[in-house]
C-alpha cells in the first residue's frame, strides 16, 4: 500500500505545497503514522499520511475486506505563531490510527476525542470531523479501492462537543457560522451555547 501513500502525499504536496516538516510515530501493532507540516501565509496544516494506507472497516464485519471500505487522512488547520500548536503531532497521529485500533471508521460529523488539550494551553480537547472535497480534493484510486478523502478537523471545547452530542454536527457548525467563530484561532473562547 506504499503506493496509495506516495499518490496521497503527492496530492497533499499539488494542494498544500511543500511540507516544511514532518514526524512519524508508531504505535504497537499499527502501521507508522506521519504528520506533514504545511505553513501558507498565517496559517499551518497538519496533514496526515498513512491513515489511508488501509481501508476503514466496520468493527462489527465478520471478516475485514483489505481492499474495499473508506478511507481518509485528516487535515487540521490553524493560525500561525499564536499558540504551540506544533504539540498537536502526537493527537492528530493517534487519531489518524485509530481505525487501526479502535476499528473506527472516521467520516464527516463524527467527533473524535483526544482527552487531553489538543495543545499546550488549548480549550481544545476533541475535534469535529468535517466534510471532505475543499482545500484539498479526494483521490479516485484505481479500482476496486475506494477514494482517499482528506477530513478537514475542527477543534472543540468539551462544552462544544456536549452540546454536538445532543443536537448535531451541522446545528454546531450553524452556531459557529451564526456567532462568525473563527475556527482557526487556536487561542478562541468556546461558542456562546445558550
């Protein structure tokens, strides 16, 4: 599956530019995870690569398909120089494998919680998985693989998570719309909820 990773990396590289660092890191029993650092401007994106090197399979199937079932990497994207978000490698990594341990399938809506600030000083403690298709496009793969699609991660307070468990992903990003929540600032205060 190197091979869905080097045209994964080259359609990050086509949409992002040159990544002026990157870390990998390993976990016991998975596949080794990378993050690319990528810095346009004001704005830093950290992008996985080796999520997708397997499909994303149901944890309730009998049998896991090695080549048919979604799969994804995920992209966070924040300001520049206002917070040490580069502490964010070792979270975006975990969550990037855990459909390897935890036998998740990520898609958009879903959340995913780190349990620990997703940086030093971060509000942030889970992110709400968006949908694929904006900054970076998915990848058609051969068949009879499915498309790499590229999760844009949107940071959550816990109180903003809560409140997405009981009303919805898209009722907390019209709230975020509503209030102009700058979803980038990794120093912003959680979304007035009342």
């Amino acid at each position: 599956m190197s091979d869905v990773l080097a045209l994964v990396e080259a359609r990050l590289r086509t949409a992002l530019g040159e990544p002026d660092a990157r870390a990998a890191v390993t976990f016991l029993g998975t596949d080794r995870i990378e993050v690319l650092r990528f810095i346009e401007g004001d704005v830093v994106r950290y992008a996985t690569l080796g999520m997708s090197a397997q499909p994303m399979t149901d944890p309730t199937a009998v049998v896991a398909d090695p080549l048919r079932g979604p799969r994804a990497e995920l992209v966070l994207s924040v300001r520049h120089g206002r917070a040490e978000t580069d502490k964010v490698l070792r979270p975006l990594a975990v969550l990037a494998a855990s459909p390897q341990v935890e036998g998740l399938v990520v898609a958009p809506g879903a959340s995913l919680e780190v349990g620990e600030p997703l940086w030093p000083g971060a509000a942030f403690t889970s992110v709400l998985v968006a949908e694929s298709g904006g900054l970076v496009e998915d990848l058609e793969l051969d068949e009879p693989l499915d498309p790499v699609r590229f999760l844009p991660l949107l940071p959550m307070t816990p109180n903003e998570a809560a409140w997405k468990r009981v009303h919805g992903a898209a009722a907390l990003e019209e709230r975020w719309l509503a209030k102009g929540t700058d979803l980038r600032d990794p120093l912003r205060p959680g979304v007035p909820l009342g």
